[in-house]
C-alpha cells in the first residue's frame, strides 16, 4: 500500500470536500491517505515517521500563509501560519530521500514563497503581480513536452470549470505539461521535476469539486500520485487511455 499525507484546509475553497474525493481517487490506485489540516502536525509527522511508517507522498492542497495584509486581518488568528526554514527543510528531506510531492492549487500560495518552498513547488504566488480570471470555463492545452511525458501523454486538451493562476515567480527550469492562456500569455499548469531521489508533481488545477471530478484532471491526478511516488509503470497510462469515457465519481458513491 502506498502512503499518502495529506495537507488540507484553508479558506475560501471547499477543503474538505475536496480531501474526500482524492482520498477515494487515490484509494483507486492503492494509496491510503492520512489527512491533517495543521502544518506543524504534517512537519511533525514527517519528522518521526519510522521506516516502516514512512509516507510515499506528500500532498499539499491547502492554503495557509501569513495572511500579512490587513484584508485578512479577520482570519489571521485561526488560518494565519508561517513555515520556519527548519520545517521546510523537513519537507525537502522528505523528497530528496526518495518521497513524492504533489502541489495542488493553493500550495503555491502556502508558506509565503518561503525559499525552499518556493523550489520545492518551482514557482510562487507573487502578491504584486499574480492574478487569476474568474472560476469558469477554461480551455487547458498539452504541450509539446506534455505530449512526451507519462503524466499526460496520450490525452487531448479539454475544457475545465476551474481557477486558472498567472502570471507567478517561476523557476527557470519550470517546463509545462499543461497551460492555459489569459491576460495575452500562456500560463504553465502542470509541470513535474526530479529532487534528489523523489519527484515533485506541481499542478495548478483543482479549485473546486467539479475540477478534481472532471474526467482527464483525474486521470492526469491519477497519473501524477503514481508518477511522483515512483509507480509510473505504464498501466495507469493504459488504464486511462480513453479518459473522455470515464464519468466522475458522484456524490453517492463517494460517501
């Protein structure tokens, strides 16, 4: 059984429904998930897993950061959190030693661009300047190196209810498997790197429940837990062949 930690929890997105359904996605492709909605208690976990307690994937969809400007005065006492350099460093031994990394949505707003944060994910919300439509309809495109790629090889590029983020600090190493364009640009989504031993999956998807149902996300969120974990042995990718067929999970057969 692979592993999974989840961080979850935040405002302004529907957390909670959300960790239900990667939790019964996930358990769709053997992976058992713990979720916890305080980062210290995911640091804290990291740091004492034994052998043969380890975690094979972190996930890390969750929106907690300093909250600095006074519009979230009102939040800072329950949501307000800032990662210490030391707690970083816990998250990216996790990877360097062989763990997955799977950044979703809000993560890349976590943690303040908290350096190795920021490294880890391969890009930040940047206050100035980062911005995103309105939720609605957007079309996302595989790239040429998406079309290469055991995450998204093999898909089409479709349409998605979702919040599409721009314009952040982005690594100079970040390739996209996926994008979508606003504001006259293209904008990565998807892009996955090798640190150290583990792999880090960042992708940008999943503000709401209808995206992480939506067909091809899930399969590429399907494909991206196996990928990061080191379990991209080509099954999924048959499995997943034909994704438009596929029907998202209702409500009831979550439950």
């Amino acid at each position: 059984m692979i592993r999974n930690l989840l961080l979850t929890g935040g405002p302004g997105h529907e957390f909670d429904a959300i960790a239900g359904a990667l939790d019964e996605l996930f358990r769709e492709q053997g992976i058992d998930t713990i979720a916890v909605s305080d980062p210290d208690a995911m640091i804290a976990t990291l740091a004492r897993a034994t052998d043969d307690q380890r975690f094979d994937l972190l996930t890390v969809h969750a929106l907690r950061w300093g909250m600095g400007a006074e519009r979230y005065a009102h939040l800072r006492e329950e949501q307000a959190y800032r990662l210490s350099s030391a707690d970083a460093a816990v998250i990216k031994e996790f990877v360097i030693q062989g763990g997955g990394l799977l950044a979703l949505h809000t993560a890349v707003i976590c943690f303040d661009a908290e350096p190795t944060w920021r490294e880890l994910c391969g890009a930040a919300w940047n206050w100035e300047r980062s911005s995103h439509p309105p939720v609605g309809e957007a079309e996302v495109v595989i790239t040429d190196a998406g079309r290469d790629h055991p995450i998204t090889a093999g898909l089409d590029d479709f349409t998605i209810h979702d919040e599409i983020y721009g314009f952040l600090d982005e690594g100079p190493d970040l390739v996209a498997l996926l994008s979508s364009g606003h504001g006259g640009r293209e904008h990565p989504l998807l892009w996955a790197h090798n640190v150290g031993s583990g792999r880090v999956v960042t992708d940008l998807l999943g503000h709401g429940i209808e995206s992480i149902d939506h067909p091809i996300h899930r399969s590429v969120l399907r494909r991206a837990a196996m990928w990061a974990t080191g379990h991209d042995n080509g099954s999924d990718l048959q499995h997943d062949r034909n994704p438009e067929t596929m029907q998202p999970a209702t409500t009831e057969q979550r439950r």
